[in-house]
C-alpha cells in the first residue's frame, strides 16, 4: 500500500515536476522519505520562505510548476508572503 508521501510524490511526477524546494519537518518527512529515487529532484533550503521564492524563481524561469514543501504551523506561516508574490 502507497504511503501519504509516496502518493505525494508520485502526483507531482505525473504533473511532470521536475524539482521541489523544501524544509523537512516532523509532519512532510514522509514526503522526504518518498523523494529518493523519483524523477523529482528536491533541493533542502534553510527557511520556509527561501523554499517559496526559489519555488517562485523556478516556475518564472523554466515555465514549469513551482512547488515548495513546509512543514505546519510556523512553518506554514513562514511561506505565505512567498507565496503571495507568486500570485502577483
């Protein structure tokens, strides 16, 4: 049976994402656990933010999707000015 992160990761290769920018944490590790081996490759950042603007970056240059990882609380609240500077 697939696991949370496996599924995770198994929908962004089928949306052929190619990279996805990230913090690991107690509640994504999962996901982490999931990305060895995927056509996806993860790049760790040291914040939340630094993961969104890159995720931002990435989508504006390649014209891909942009996809950044959190963890909650903090975490998610540490994305949301990356986040809205993708939408603008």
């Amino acid at each position: 049976m697939q696991t949370g992160g496996e599924a995770l990761v198994a929908a962004l290769e089928e949306l052929g994402v190619e990279v996805a920018f990230g913090l690991p944490g107690v509640h994504n590790l999962a996901a982490w656990k999931a990305f060895p081996g995927s056509a996806v490759r993860l790049v760790g950042v040291r914040h939340e933010q630094t993961a969104g603007y890159a995720a931002d970056g990435w989508a504006r240059a390649s014209g891909g999707l942009g996809v950044a990882l959190t963890t909650t609380g903090p975490g998610a609240s540490n994305i949301v000015t990356a986040t809205g500077e993708a939408f603008s």
